[in-house]
C-alpha cells in the first residue's frame, strides 16, 4: 500500500457541464480547474465526490473524470477519487476502477438510502477495503446518507482493514473528531468535511480539509489550513474567519449550486448542474457575487 500523507487542504473538485440538451461534461472546463489547483499548490484533488455531482454521472463518466484528473495531476497532488455506492458490490467495481485509473486512493461514501445497521456498515467497508490494494477513505456525512457510521464501528473497520486509513468527517460535531482521534491516534487521519469546521477541528487533532471553498480559492483556504496545522493558531484563526463569509454562502442553496455560481462568477465555468439539482436563484447569485467581491476587496 502506497504511503500517502492524508494532511492539508483537499479540493472537493467540481464537475462542469456544458448549457446543452445533454449537459454533457465540459472538459476543457475541467482541465483549466485542475491545473488552477495545481497551480495553488493544493494538496490534494477529490473528483466524483458530493461537490463533483457524483450520483448524475453515469459509470463511463464517473471514471473519465478520474483518468482525466489523474493524467494532469499524477505526481503534483494527491488523486483520491470518490467510489462509494449503497450497494456495495457497486463500491466495490468503483474502487477497483478508480484504482486501475491512476487514483493514488479512494474516498468511499456510508451507504445512503438503505440505511444498514452498524455491522453492515462493517461488513461494506471491509469488503471494498479488501477488493484494492491503495489507501481508502471512509467519508461520513449523514446529513445525506441517513446514517451515521459510529467511532467504535470505525476502529472496529481499522483493525480488519489495513488501508482504511483516514475519515472524512462531515457530521457538524467536533466532538466526534475529538472522540476518534482520542481513540485511534494516528492510526486515523481525520480530515474536516465542513470548511466552516477546518480550524476547531484541527484544534482537537484533525489534520486538515476536503474543501468546497478551495475551488474559488485554493490557495486562501490551503494557506488558512497550513497555519492551523502548523499552530499558528492567532494567524490562523484570522485567515479562517476573513473566509467564513465565503464558506458560509457556498451552502446558501444545494451544493454544489452556489459553488458552480462563484466559479461562473470568475469566468472558470457555466453554473450548468445536472437534475435534480437547479441552479441557484437570483437573490442567492446576487449574494455568492457580493460575498466575492467583499472578500476580494479585502484581499486587495
């Protein structure tokens, strides 16, 4: 298993589709965010996640974006590839793809929708963790899964599963990170799934974010991260705070909507999304752009 560093910021990357009937992906788009990522130099990419409207990708695309994104990223920053499914022999195929794509790891969502028990939860995580030989992430967000995947079941995944070696934890409770980083040490590396959570979680032992914000700002958010990892703590709470802003209005409306409005703002992409989601109304465009526009005002 490759030795990867799960620390630093994390770019929850964006998937763009072109204004036609198919909304199909726009790859020149894509390309362009990627190297801007890179340009940051950001620690890591995440396609196929939530931000990256994985459930509208059908199979073919879901792995063209990964292969895409491991062609320009491969050696520069860390490729970890969303394959989760509720169904794990669907997860299972996934990974295993994302693996033969080039992914240096996989980031494997808790079942949604079925809402399995905890030693179900078990039972699926081993299972993918066994079927690929790359690091794996658990990614716990059940505000959308329906499901909370408990610290005990995680150290209980831990033992059976070498490569499981990070979580990403979206459940709005520091507590939580507290608790498995008390539990697991460094067995475990937790990174923040909220980017409004990045810099009290790091408090407690998390060692970094997969961020929505950084596909507007890569560098603010990385820079912000680094100085809360290095324990700058006055520096690094005034780089989180003059951000909140602009993390805060990324969840004004379903995300990655508000995201796909910023990014459109700065003329990287069209705010194009895939049904069922829609694009942001027009009181909610307004305020993404004033927010931007505060910021960068700020930053001047």
């Amino acid at each position: 298993m490759p030795n990867i560093q799960f620390e630093g910021t994390f770019t929850a990357i964006v998937t763009p589709f072109k204004d036609d009937a198919d909304k199909s992906i726009d790859w020149d788009s894509y390309d362009r965010l990627v190297h801007a990522q890179l340009d940051a130099k950001i620690d890591g990419i995440v396609p196929c996640g939530t931000t990256g409207e994985s459930p509208t990708l059908d199979h073919e695309e879901h792995i063209e974006v990964i292969r895409r994104t491991v062609k320009i990223a491969k050696g520069k920053s860390i490729v970890l590839a969303g394959a989760g499914s509720n169904s794990t022999r669907e997860a299972i195929a996934l990974s295993r793809a994302a693996e033969r794509a080039g992914a240096d790891a996989v980031m494997v969502v808790v079942p949604y929708y079925n809402r399995p028990s905890q030693e179900g939860l078990l039972e699926h995580f081993v299972a993918v963790a066994a079927s690929v030989r790359c690091p794996v992430m658990i990614y716990n967000i059940p505000g959308r899964t329906g499901m909370d995947l408990a610290a005990a079941t995680l150290a209980k995944i831990a033992e059976r599963a070498p490569n499981v070696v990070a979580t990403k934890e979206a459940t709005g409770n520091v507590l939580r990170t507290q608790e498995i980083v008390r539990k697991m040490g460094s067995r475990m590396s937790v990174l923040s799934g909220d980017d409004g959570l990045t810099l009290p979680m790091i408090s407690v032992g998390a060692r970094g974010v997969i961020s929505v914000t950084a596909n507007v700002y890569p560098a603010a958010v990385r820079h912000a991260t680094r100085l809360a990892l290095d324990g700058k703590f006055d520096d690094a709470r005034r780089a989180h705070f003059a951000l909140m802003p602009v993390h805060e209005v990324m969840f004004i409306e379903a995300s990655p909507g508000p995201v796909k409005a910023a990014l459109a703002h700065k003329g990287f992409i069209q705010e194009t999304v895939r049904g069922p989601l829609t694009t942001i109304t027009a009181p909610s465009r307004a305020k993404v752009k004033e927010t931007l526009v505060a910021y960068d005002g700020d930053r001047a």
